[in-house]
C-alpha cells in the first residue's frame, strides 16, 4: 500500500498539468495558514476580555511561540527541500533517513529548550518583554506553551515534510484542526467561576490565561498527533524509523543551508518588529496602535502569499532533482503569473476596504489611529505585488537547493533591507516614514527580486543544455 501511495505521489508530482498540481499543493497550504491566522486573532481576542495585562502577557508569549517555531524552520524548511529533490532523483531510503534524522533531532531540541525554558521561565519572560505588571500572566502562559513545545517543533517538521512528498492536503488537515480545535478550547478552558460564565450554556474551567495557554498546548500536541498518523499508517511517501537515524554530514549540509534561510527569515522578522515598533513608540502611542492594526489586517494577504509559495516549492524541488526542468520552467512561469495577478487583485481590494476595516479595530475613533493605519495598508497593498515575487523567487531556489539566492531573498524583506529603512526613514517623514517604511523596502527589494527572477531561468536554460550534452553522450 505504502509503495502505490508512493508511486501515485510520484506521477503526480511529476505528469500532472502544471496547472492543477500548483493549485491542489497550494491550496490546503493557504487554508491552514488562513486557519493559523484566525486562530491567532481569535486567541487575542478571548485573552483580551480578561484585561490589559493578560493581553500584553499573550503578545509576550507570541515571542516564545516564534522562537520555538525558529527550531522547527531551520530543520524543517531544508529537510523539506532536501526531500523533495531526492523523491524525485528516485533516492527513497536516503529520503527515509534525512527524515526520521530531522524528527527525531527537532524533538529533542524542542524537549531541551523546554527544559532550559522551565528551569529559567521568571528571567526569560522579562527578557521577552513583560513587566512587573503582566510577568505572572506570561509566566502562566508560557509554562504550557513550554510542556507543548517539542510538539510543536515536531509538527512544524512534519508539515513541511508532508508537502514535500506531495500530501498537502493531510498537512492542512493537520494543521487547521489544531487551530480550529484552539478556538474551541480557549472559552471553555478561560472562563468559569471569577472569570466569568461558561459559554453556550457550558461551565468552564475559569483558569484564565493559564486556560488559553492549556488549550494552546493541547491543540499544538494533537496537530501533531494528526500529522504523524499518515507515517503510522504507511500512508506516506516517505517512512520514520528511530533506526535510520544517522548523522550523515552530507545530509546536515543540504538541511541546514536551507533551513538556515527560513530560520533568518523568521529572525528577522521578529527583530523588524521590535525595531519599527520602538520606533514607532518614540513618536506616537496612535503611530503605534495604527502599525498594530495595520500589521493584524495584513496578515492576511501574508498568509495567502506565504501559503501559496510554499505550496509550489516542493514541486520545484521534485522536479529539479528528477531532471524536469520544462516542468520547473513552466511551474515558475506560471506561479509567478498568479501570484502577481492574485496580489494585484487582493491589493486593489483591501486598498478600498482599509479604511472600514481600520475603524473595526480603532474602537477609540482615533482619528490619527484611522490615518496612519489605512495609510500603511494602502501603501503596502499597492507594493503587494512585489511581495508576492520576492515570496515565490525565494521558494525556488529554497526548492532546488540554492541557498545562496534563497538566503538573499528570504532575508532581504524584512532584514537588510527593510531595518535600515525603518530607522531611516521617520527621520525625515516622521509618522508618515513608519506607516511607509515597509513599502519602501518593497520597492527597493524589486532591484533585488527582478535580477534573481531573471538568474532563475537562465539557470534552468543552463540545465537543459547541461542534460542535453549528457543524453547525448550516453
């Protein structure tokens, strides 16, 4: 069973109409990254009933949760890659062990950084950024979030590693159930007692943010409870086994330069944040409230561009190491026209839509709030576009083993590029540079994503010219 499943994953990846294959890959990809994104606001949302305190414990926290998920990128990311590429050079036991290699070792990071956060929890949440005032709700939080952190390294293995072999939808379902199952949990373990009454007629637990963070963990345990059933099953491409692991430098190279490109770009982000919102602090409490708006309404079409990036990356990736490089130049051709249409498309509609959907957050009427927050949407969505490239560039050569390009791209957005212009430029805009600064690194990262679109092809040319000589000679 397991070796037809193998074998149907295969042809598909490898005959399929170029233009259904990206869609049934990308697809569930942008699902559960849309499920992931509710989840989040929706978890915001019930902690914030709770008061200002447990909300700032909860965006704290959201620091740790990143952190964890930076372990599970830089393993994830390039075993994902590394996999793909060797299912498709018809390499099946070398997949098997770059694999169950990469599981088991993410699990056991994520059990010694569980370890270490526990035995330091009081100093590493104020390192985080609690004060005095919200460090025992973030210590609540963080210490179920810290019990559920190997699952969560784990899932973020196994996630990749599904759509690598071509089981995007199983990676979905995986994935948005958790975040669904979050939803869920979060009133009935919040509420109850002096937190309120139960919902729909049910008493809760009343364990306040201690509540959020259980049902976080227990959701986060059964994604990955999920994720690993199509191992269990023999229901998958590629097989685990605590007897094929085996540290193989060849195997830690590949992974670990791919991985490394995701794991910055995490990075960066988290340190692009911290960045623009000090920034923004030092001018205005509105400058601030407005890039918080601004950054919760656009994670949204972040979600879509990311989701459908890596949607499309392990079909590159199959392709180029089974030697298809018409199928890899015809697969770049065509997520390159989508995506920029698509972020065309959505940029144009929430350009319309910023200023009602601003108001919904802005519950003060702050009429500055209002300004800069359908200003920095604006800005950004007419500049999604070249979002939407520098994404799909930086998947494929993450995809075909390029790390190199693939760590120029992931950083560039919001690391070289975007830092200095966050500093730079309220210097001389003020409110107006913080709203702006991440469009303006949009429009100088397109001096960076338009030469490495062109160095794509020329390099897949190169290619075919190369297997052409080696056909020839045989």
């Amino acid at each position: 069973m397991a070796r037809q499943v193998s074998a149907e994953k295969k042809q598909m990846m490898l005959t399929e109409d170029i233009r259904t294959l990206v869609p049934k890959m990308a697809v569930p990809t942008i699902v559960a990254q849309l499920i992931t994104t509710v989840y989040n606001l929706v978890d915001a949302y019930f902690v914030s009933t709770l008061g200002t305190n447990a909300t700032a414990a909860v965006g704290v926290n959201s620091s740790l949760e990143r952190t964890i998920t930076l372990i599970g990128s830089l393993i994830g990311a390039g075993a994902c890659s590394y996999i793909a590429r060797l299912l498709g050079s018809k390499r099946d036991e070398d997949a098997n062990r770059v694999l169950s290699t990469s599981l088991f070792s993410a699990l056991g990071l994520g059990i010694l950084f569980m370890l270490i956060g526990r035995l330091c929890i009081q100093p590493m949440v104020y390192l985080l950024g609690a004060d005095e005032n919200c460090a025992a709700y973030s210590i609540q939080y963080a210490t179920y979030v810290l019990y559920a952190a190997p699952f969560m390294v784990g899932s973020f293995i196994l996630n990749m590693c599904l759509r690598s072999e071509g089981s995007a939808m199983f990676s979905m379902i995986g994935m948005g159930f958790g975040g669904v199952l979050n939803c869920f949990l979060d009133p009935l373990f919040i509420y109850g007692g002096e937190y309120g009454p139960g919902l729909f007629g049910i008493q809760g637990l009343g364990l306040g943010v201690a509540g959020a963070s259980m049902a976080t963990a227990i959701s986060k345990t059964v994604s990955f409870c999920i994720l690993c059933w199509p191992y269990l099953r023999h229901r998958s491409s590629v097989t685990i086994s605590l007897k094929k692991f085996k540290l193989v430098m060849e195997d830690v190279r590949e992974v670990l330069a791919i991985g490394s490109t995701s794991f910055f770009r995490s990075a960066f982000s988290v340190i692009a944040n911290v960045t623009i919102n000090r920034v923004a602090r030092g001018y205005s409490t509105a400058a601030l409230a407005a890039l918080s708006v601004a950054n919760r309404v656009l994670e949204f079409p972040f979600a879509i561009i990311l989701g459908f990036g890596q949607g499309y990356q392990p079909i590159a990736g199959f392709n180029w190491g089974a030697k298809q490089t018409k199928r890899v130049r015809d697969s770049l051709k065509f997520v390159i026209q989508v995506s920029l249409i698509g972020a065309i498309g959505i940029g144009a509609v929430l350009v319309l839509l910023a200023a009602p959907i601003v108001s919904i957050f802005n519950k003060q009427a702050d009429a500055e709030v209002l300004r800069l927050g359908v200003l920095c949407i604006r800005l950004q969505c007419i500049m999604l576009f070249s979002h939407a490239l520098n994404s799909i560039i930086n998947m494929f050569y993450a995809g075909i083993g390029k790390a190199k390009y693939a760590l120029a791209m992931s950083t560039a957005r919001q690391g070289y590029v975007f830092i200095p212009v966050a500093i730079i430029a309220p210097i001389f805009l003020k409110e107006v540079g913080i709203a702006s600064a991440q469009a303006i690194a949009d429009v100088v990262c397109l001096f960076i994503a338009i030469p490495l679109a062109i160095k794509a092809f020329k390099m897949i040319d190169e290619e075919e010219i190369k297997e052409s000589q080696e056909e020839a000679i045989k």
